[in-house]
C-alpha cells in the first residue's frame, strides 16, 4: 500500500499540471483577498467593521478549492485519456486499492494546496487588514477558518477524483464540474439557500464560515460533516464505478 | 502455460471473442495472428484481467491475472505504444510502476539498458518516436524480469530497422527460455520469430500449429511461364532444381528466381512469368484476410 501511494503521489508530481493549478488556486485566493478589503464598506459591500466580514477575508483561504477539483479530476481522466491505466492496473490488478491510493494522494496535495492558500491568504490579509483599520477577531476564529480551508480544499480533490472516474471523458468532466460550481450551484445557493445549503458547495461555504450572511447555511459543524460525507460519498462513487469497468 | 478455454467477449451487440480455445506452451515464441478486428487485442485484455470475459476463461498457469500474488513478476505485457503520459519522463512512468507492483527501483535503469533507452530516459515521453514508444512499453514489460510476456502489435509503425531490432530482442528473450506470445496482423513481422502460430478471424480460431507444420508441406516454389519448357526444365534439372511442369508453366524447387532468371538467359530460353509462390502460411493467413475483407 505504501508503494501504491509512492506511485500515486510520483504520478501527480511528475508532470506539471499540478504546479500550473496551484499557482492557479493561489491567484485565485490573492484576487478574492485584496478585492473584499479594497471594495468593503463601498457601494453596499459589507463594511470591514464587522467581525463577520474580517472572518469572510480570512475564508478565502479555501477559494483554490475548484483548483484541487480540478486536480482530482485530471488525476482519474488523464489516466484514461492515455490510457495509463492499463499500466497501472498491469502493476495492481486489485483496482480499489489503486483508488484508495489516487484518493489519498489527492487528498495529500489538496492539504498542500489549502495550506498555500491559507499562508498566503495571512501574508496578505494581516498587512492590509491593519492598513485599513480592521477589526480583530480573536486568532482561533482565524485559526479555525483556515483550519476549515485546508479540509475543504483536501475534500474537494477526493470529490474530483470520484468526478473524474464517473465522467471518464476530461474535458466533459472539467466542463460539467466548473458549470456545477460557477452557475448552477452558486445560483442555487443564492437564489434557493433553503436547497443550496445542503449542496456540497454549501456545505463548504457553512463549513469554512465563507459568508457574511450566516444564518442562510448549516451551522459550521454541520456543514463540516455534511461536507464530508459528500467526499465519502464521490470517494465510493471512484471505488465502485472502476471495479468492474472494462479496461479497453 | 497460457490457457483460453471457450472464451467469449461481448462488447454490447459485437461479439469481439467467439468460444476461442487454444494453448501456448510454456518455453514457446508464439505468433498470435488475425486481421485487424478479429479479437487479438481483446483475448489478451481478458488473459490480463483488464476485460471481464462474457463466458468462458484465460488463465496463466492455472490463474486469472488478478489472483497471481505477484503479477509483473510473472506476466509482462506491452499492450499499445500509445499508452504513456506525454508529460513525463521515460524514467519517471518506470517509477511509478515498480512502486506499484513492489519492485526494486533498480531495475528502471537495467531495462532502459536492454532496450536502449538509457539516453532518453530523462526525456518527456511526449517527444518520442512511436518506435522508441514501442521500446519503453516493452521495457515496461520487462521490468518484473517475467517468464510469460505478452506483446500485441510490437512492431506497429516501427520502421524496417526497428522490425530488424525487435526480431532480434524478442529472438533473445525466447533463448532465455521464457514464453512469448506477440500478436500481428502483418504475418512477415513474426514469422521468422516464431515457432507456433495461433491464427483467429472474427473471434473464432482458424488453425493452432507449429509453424514447420504449416510451411513444410508447400515449401515455396518459383513458378516458371516459358514457351520453351522443355528445354528449359532440363536446363534446371541440370542444376539439381526439382521440376513439376503442367500446361507450359513450371514450378521449380530448390532455385531462386535470379537462379532461374541467370540458367535461362544463358539457354537463350524466353521468360513470361517468373514468380515466387507464397508459401502455406502465407495462403493461410492471405485468405483470411481476403474473405474479411469480401464479408459485408
């Protein structure tokens, strides 16, 4: 098992995709930072007075998640778009120790893409916050925020991995998740909260507290563990959909 | 040794494998024949477990590929020469399937070696020739140091020196004792390989045999077109050539055509046709392909 995980993690790390959707996910995570200081208190942006926006800034710690999503997704398509998986299953015959492997590898470079989004989200969020006057929200608020990021960010690369050996076409997955995620589920999540906060991507929201307006999501907790249940859930959906499959 | 018993494979309504049975031996080159679409690709899919078998079964040694405890130790197969990720290193693809299967990371080197890849083995496979493609697939069949090796279509796009280097290596791994079983649907590339033949056509066998059984009884005659033929049949008999004439054509054994083209401008003996004749195996497989090719 460890040396399924070595070829796992060997894998990820020997092209270079994943260098390309880190500092993807970072730049998302820079623009969403520097942006909700610039614009807060202006034109009906919540104002930087309030604890709960300050924590919002803190949040966007988990903003590359759709990065690692992303990343999941290729680690599961691009085996099938060249055909690796032949090799790889060649070398393990037992397939849903090979998914246990991919899933955890994932997980392994979703937690390094959750902690360089939380450090950088501090190396800029604590230096403007200060220039503008902010208030402070005690450091394990903080703490707990990116807390949640980093889990949110390391699930979301479990649930990409169970996208992409669902929808083993790449470039049909990597369309259909970033349609979920930019429009079906935000619209939801905006216009029907009542159904939205039970989307992974609400449950997300609730888990990593990325709202100013709270009282429309789970509670942290709940969210936290609904989340991850979804992960449970798309890591099953990996392990049961490719047990069978034929490889061709 | 290599059983398919009564193996069957439906792909939806195509039935890619009909009830095909048939045995390699262990210690054996075996030539694994058929026109494109007769079902190689897919029998060798099922023998490695990645294509579950509708009915029937294909076993190495009396186990399916997914209950050996070891399996690249045993079996190495070098499916398609497509099958790499253009973004990484030759080096870095062999790593990553000796961590899978609990190899020694030594061995990357030593079968970059045998198949002369050392010098590019830090190079995206993205930038390699479908030849030196095909070369890193048989590396990786090789990396478990197996008995039994599977290869299907080894020699699909490799230029005249590749065929020539692949003879060659598949020639060395067969004096190693070790089983092989390398499919073609071009006859030429393996023929002068192997020494049993296991031909299908649309999923079903046609003929399982030693390859001497198959060439020896029409061992490959010239056929001779001349007006002159009896001059020129004791002209060729002289040179110890055996002659069978009918209708004024002749087919002579034991002479080449140059042979007979030299004996016969040097009798002053005119020449219509001069021909070699295929040999049995060739027949054999040509027919096959031919009446493929005349079904709707």
């Amino acid at each position: 098992m460890t040396g399924l995980l070595r070829a796992e993690l060997l894998k990820i790390r020997s092209t270079r995709m994943w260098w390309g959707l880190l500092v993807g996910a970072l730049v998302f995570v820079a623009i969403q930072v520097v942006a909700l200081i610039l614009v807060s208190g202006q034109q009906g942006a919540p104002s930087l007075d309030q604890g709960s926006t300050v924590r919002t800034i803190w949040a966007s710690a988990g903003t590359g998640s759709t990065f690692a999503l992303v990343l999941g997704i290729l680690g599961m398509t691009t085996e099938y778009r060249h055909m690796t998986i032949t090799a790889t299953f060649l070398a393990t015959p037992r397939r849903g120790r090979v998914i246990a492997a991919k899933l955890v590898a994932h997980a392994a470079f979703g937690v390094v893409f959750g902690v360089a989004g939380a450090a950088l989200t501090a190396a800029l969020a604590v230096p403007l916050l200060a220039m503008k006057g902010a208030p402070a929200i005690p450091t394990s608020t903080i703490l707990q925020v990116l807390g949640a990021a980093v889990v949110g960010v390391a699930v979301y690369a479990v649930v990409g991995v169970g996208v992409g050996s669902f929808v083993r076409n790449q470039v049909a997955a990597i369309v259909a998740a970033l349609v979920w995620v930019f429009l079906v589920e935000s619209l939801i999540i905006t216009l029907l909260p009542q159904v939205g906060k039970w989307l992974p991507g609400g449950a997300a929201n609730a888990m990593m507290q990325a709202t100013s307006n709270r009282g429309s999501l789970l509670e942290p907790w709940a969210g936290g563990l609904l989340f991850l249940a979804y992960g449970l859930a798309f890591a099953a959906l990996a392990a049961v959909t490719t047990q069978r499959r034929d490889i061709t | 040794m290599i059983v398919v018993d009564s193996l069957t494979k439906d792909f939806g309504t195509v039935r890619a494998v009909d009830g095909l049975s048939f045995l390699v031996e262990a210690g054996s080159v075996t030539g694994f024949l058929g026109p494109n679409g007769a079902g190689k690709t897919t029998t060798l899919r099922v023998l490695l477990g990645l294509v579950s078998p509708t009915s029937g079964t294909a076993t190495i040694d009396g186990r399916r590929y997914a209950e050996l405890p070891e399996p690249m130790r045993m079996v190495g197969a070098a499916l398609e020469a497509s099958s790499f990720h253009p973004g990484r290193t030759a080096r870095d693809h062999l790593r990553v399937l000796v961590l899978s299967a609990g190899l020694r990371l030594t061995r990357v080197d030593e079968v970059l070696a045998q198949v002369a890849l050392t010098e590019s083995a830090d190079r995206r496979v993205g930038g390699f020739s479908l030849g030196m493609r095909q070369r890193l697939a048989l590396a990786g069949a090789l990396l478990g140091d197996p008995q039994v090796l599977l290869l299907d279509e080894p020699a699909n796009g490799l230029d005249p020196e590749g065929i020539a280097w692949l003879r060659g290596f598949l020639r060395h791994l067969a004096s190693q004792g070790r089983t092989v079983l390398v499919s073609s649907h071009v006859l030429a590339e393996v023929q002068q390989t192997v020494d049993h033949v296991v031909i299908i056509s649309r999923g079903r066998l046609i003929r399982s045999a030693p390859l001497a059984e198959l060439t020896q009884n029409h061992a490959a005659d010239v056929r001779v077109r001349t007006p002159d033929a009896d001059r020129l049949r004791a002209a060729l008999e002289a040179q110890g050539a055996g002659v069978g004439a009918a209708d004024g054509v002749l087919h002579v054994s034991g002479l080449t055509p140059p042979d007979i083209g030299r004996i016969a401008l040097r009798e002053a003996v005119e020449l219509h046709e001069l021909v070699q004749e295929e040999s049995d195996l060739e027949q054999v497989f040509l027919s096959l392909t031919d009446s493929e090719g005349s079904q709707p």
